[in-house]
C-alpha cells in the first residue's frame, strides 16, 4: 500500500466508463495478487488500517486489511480483458452476477482512499470526536453506548462506557468505534 502514498491517490481516479470491482483473492495473498494485476495493466487497490496487537505480553503496530481477501479493481467491462483478471497469480475468482463482474457502489471505495493517511494506511472512525457518543461495534463490548473521552495519534481511544449504572473506561481501537 505504500505505493498509493508514493504515486498519489491520483491514480485511483476513475476515467470514462471504468468503475470499482471486486476480486477474490486466495487466503494471505493480496500483496501477491495486487502486483500481478499490476504487471497486467489493471490498476488494484488494497486497503490497510493500522491494528494494534498482542502478542507474548507486547504489544505492536501492523499493518492489517480492511477486507481481508478482498481487493478492489478498476475496470471498463467494454475496454478491458476482464476475464483474465480470474487466471491471476494470487486470485481466486473475480465476483460476478449473471457471468459480469459486480461494481461496488460508487463512493464506497473512493471514502476509503480519502481516508489515507500520510503512509497509505487507512485511518478508520477518523470522524470521531471527543465528547461524541459512540457505539463499540466489535469485540467483547460490542453494541455498547459510551462517550469518547480522549483519541490518540497511534488509533487508541477512550471510550467511558454506560454499564449498571455508571461509566467505565475502556481503551479500544478506533475502527471498533461507529459515530
């Protein structure tokens, strides 16, 4: 994903009649699959998020997909081989209905390349606020109701949650965070 930070996101501009697809790709191996659409021509586009783990009691930063197996194309259905997109190294399948690939719905990815920061890391709930009441929508407190009480540079947040009665504090990533 670096390359997105090096050539710009002028490059996931759309020209004409192109429009984002889908691909499926086999299980870990999107990097593979995106510089093999790349040696074709197809300009791909797989989006990363920074994601704190665990690991041996430490704690550390990689750099995790946001759909993982999934890779996003660019594609004109009248210029381009598209079919060939399904014989690419790293590939399974591209989606399709009624044997023609699917575009996802105009804005959805074009909101993910906005979302790029500075490395080419997508920053997600970077609309948050502190103050704002926020839902936790992954992990153990999923579906709980709080209020954000402080973010940090590195994607933490503090959410003071309502639980009995009171509120208890909880640090969890931001892209776990729905405004």
């Amino acid at each position: 994903m670096a390359e997105c930070a090096q050539n710009g996101k002028d490059t996931f501009e759309l020209v004409g009649q192109e429009r984002w697809h889908v691909a499926q790709t086999l299980r870990h191996h999107e990097k593979m699959a995106e510089r093999h659409l790349k040696e074709q021509g197809f300009r791909g586009f797989f989006p990363l998020f920074r994601k704190t783990v665990r690991n041996a009691r430490q704690l550390r930063e990689i750099a995790a997909p946001v759909f993982p197996g999934y890779i996003f194309v660019i594609l004109d259905l009248e210029r381009d081989r598209w079919r060939s997109i399904n014989g690419t190294l790293g590939i399974a399948r591209l989606l399709t209905a009624l044997q023609q690939p699917i575009p996802v719905p105009a804005g959805v990815v074009e909101g993910l390349i906005a979302t790029l920061d500075h490395s080419g890391l997508a920053l997600l709930g970077g609309d948050l606020k502190t103050g704002q009441v926020v839902k936790v929508v992954a992990g153990p407190f999923a579906g709980q109701i709080g209020v954000l009480e402080r973010l940090d540079a590195k994607g933490r947040v503090r959410v003071l949650l309502n639980i009995m009665g009171g509120q208890a504090p909880i640090l969890v990533d931001r892209a776990r965070l729905a405004a």
